[in-house]
C-alpha cells in the first residue's frame, strides 16, 4: 500500500524539521522545501497528498505559490501555515483555493488532524464522496453538481467554487431541506473541532451565497437564526 506523500514548504528550520519528524513518524512520505521558488517547482511535480504551505517565504511568497499552484492544479490540498491571526489574512489565502489553514504556534495533534480531514475528503471526492457512485448529479431546482467533475452549474450558468465552498455546498445538497447547525457544518465539512471559530461557516455561506444565490431569483440557502442553515427550494 503507498503511503500518502506530504510536501513542507517552510523556511523556518526548527518548525520544518519538527512537522518532517512528527509526519515521518505517523507513516507519512515527506519531503521539505524553504524557499518559494523551490517549493513551487516541487508542488508542481504532483503526487502529494496534502501541501503545508507557509504564508511568509523568502523569494516568493506562500500565497503567491499557492496562486500559482491552483492555476494547474486545483485538486491537491493545501493547507496555509500562518503566524498572522487576523480573519482576512486567512480569508484572502482560502479564497485564493487553500483548503484549510493552521495559525502559529500550532499543536502537532491539530496538524495530523487538519491533514488526516484533507486526505479522507480527497479520497471521497475520488471514491464516492457522499455517495456519489449512487448519484452522479446532485440538483436541487435548477441547480446541479457533478461531483466526479466537480462541475456546478445554475440553469446555464457555470460557477466557480473554490475547494471549500464546493464541499460545503456538496453537504448541505446531501442534506437537503434538513436545518444543519454550524458544529454538524464545521465537523463535516473541515473535519475537526474547529471550536471557537464557528464563524467561517457565516463567512463561507456568505461566499457561496454571492455565487449560488444573489445572482438568481429564486434563493436557495436560508438562514436559521440562531441554528444554522438549510438548502432548499421555497
């Protein structure tokens, strides 16, 4: 059986070689970078499983690199490692396509967690993701999703998702006209205890909503105040 394949792109020595001990030991294939422009060229050699990319690198920036990647690779997952704490500096990395992003200092136990969710979602997407081998296209009204495409359109439409606001729109389709509260939402969707921090469900149902709903008539995404959220047609 291969093992999965983690690419480290950190100039920080200390942190590279603790995440390339601690990733070695769990059975992880590693290999590390510490530059921009190195791991640019080896992110783009493909074949990784997830990427740990840092926002702040020497030659070029993370976010730069990850622009770069996602414009031929839009699959991989890319998870940003960041000492900045503010909300838009992980916004503005997420909307560029990362899946996921960990702020410094970090626990090991959170990084192994916050991988193990990019990998099983990955495989899902690849397998079957929510049972997609039994529908290969979700709809709802005239909106549908072709997972094994990862194709989302409305009437002729075609819209532009990044990874996460494709995943989040693939479960609230799965559970249609069902009220999911914002915990089902963030552990299912990111796959782990993202306690504290419930509000990226606000910010990314606000993302999908400018590109889902605001542009047509008939809104689709609706606001349970003081619950959560539901997809359906009224």
């Amino acid at each position: 059986m291969m093992r999965d394949t983690i690419l480290i792109i950190e100039d920080e020595d200390k942190i590279a070689r603790l995440l390339e001990m601690e990733l070695s030991y769990e059975g992880y294939e590693v290999e590390r970078a510490s530059t921009g422009r190195e791991g640019l060229s080896k992110g783009q050699s493909g074949g990784w499983s997830v990427i740990l990319l840092d926002i702040m690198l020497p030659e070029l920036s993370g976010t730069e690199v990850l622009r770069r990647l996602r414009q031929t690779d839009p699959i991989t997952p890319v998870i940003l490692l960041t000492a900045r704490d503010a909300v838009p500096d992980k916004v503005s990395g997420l909307d560029l396509g990362a899946n996921d992003y960990i702020t410094k200092p970090f626990e090991i136990e959170e990084v192994l967690a916050r991988i193990r969710a990019c990998i099983r979602n990955r495989k899902l997407g690849e397998t079957g993701y929510l049972g997609v081998e039994e529908f290969p296209e979700l709809t709802l009204g005239d909106l549908t999703v072709v997972p094994l495409m990862r194709k989302v359109t409305r009437g002729t439409d075609l819209i532009e998702l990044t990874p996460k606001e494709y995943e989040l729109l693939l479960y609230l389709l799965e559970n249609r006209n069902q009220v999911l509260t914002r915990n089902q939402i963030i552990s299912q969707v990111w796959g782990y205890d993202f306690s504290g921090d419930t509000n990226v469900v606000d910010v990314y149902i606000r993302y999908l909503r400018k590109k889902v709903d605001y542009p047509y008539k008939q809104q689709l995404i609706h606001t349970h105040r003081g619950v959560g959220y539901s997809i359906k047609e009224t």
